[in-house]
C-alpha cells in the first residue's frame, strides 16, 4: 500500500531533477498529497496524487496524510495562529484544509490538512 504524506507549506515548487537551478514542473499548493519514491538527505522524488506529476522536492517536514474537509474558494486565505491576532500566513485558491472546529468569523484546522 502506498503511504501519502501532505503539503503543509503555502506552495512548493516541483523540480525535474534534484537542484533548484532545474526546471520548475508545477507546484504544490497547501493540502496537496503526494508519495515518495526515492529519498536523500536533502530531496524527496516524489508523485502528486492530484495530478500524477513526478519530481522532486526539497526534504522538509511533512505531515502524514490528512484527509481535507474543505478547500479554499477566495484568491488567497489568511491564516492567523489565534483568531483577531497579526497574519502568520496566507494560503492560495485550491488549497485544501481539514476543518477541526468553527465560530462565526474563523475556522481552526488541522496543520497539513
């Protein structure tokens, strides 16, 4: 069985080979999955389960995958570690978020998902 894993930064740019020098061939955005299939200290070789583009990324910390609830319909979403405080973020059209609790202005939702 395949293990996923999730983006859990704004965006993330898809290289050809290992080396930001080459070709960028798409980017992940906030909740997108992807499974790894080769891994280095520094690269992961990757395939997006969205779109089934292949690739690498750099080795960060990801989280495990989170099955998203909703997805973000507006241009762009702020992200605020506590509700009224200053803007830690900001995540993009398409991203997908796992909504953990709801008021009536914020949403709070699960990191990676």
């Amino acid at each position: 069985m395949t293990k996923y894993f999730t983006n859990n930064f704004s965006v993330i740019n898809l290289y050809k080979k290992p080396s930001v020098k080459s070709e960028v061939v798409t980017q992940m955005i906030y909740g997108d999955s992807f499974s790894i299939s080769k891994k280095s200290k520094k690269w992961l070789k990757i395939k997006i389960k969205e779109d089934n583009y292949r690739g690498y990324i750099k080795n960060k910390n990801f989280s495990d995958f989170s099955k998203p609830t909703h997805k973000v319909n507006s241009l762009k979403a702020k992200i605020f570690k506590f509700p009224n405080k200053i803007k830690k973020d900001e995540i993009s059209f398409g991203s997908k978020i796992k909504v953990i609790d709801a008021n009536s202005k914020f949403l709070r939702f699960a990191k990676g998902g």
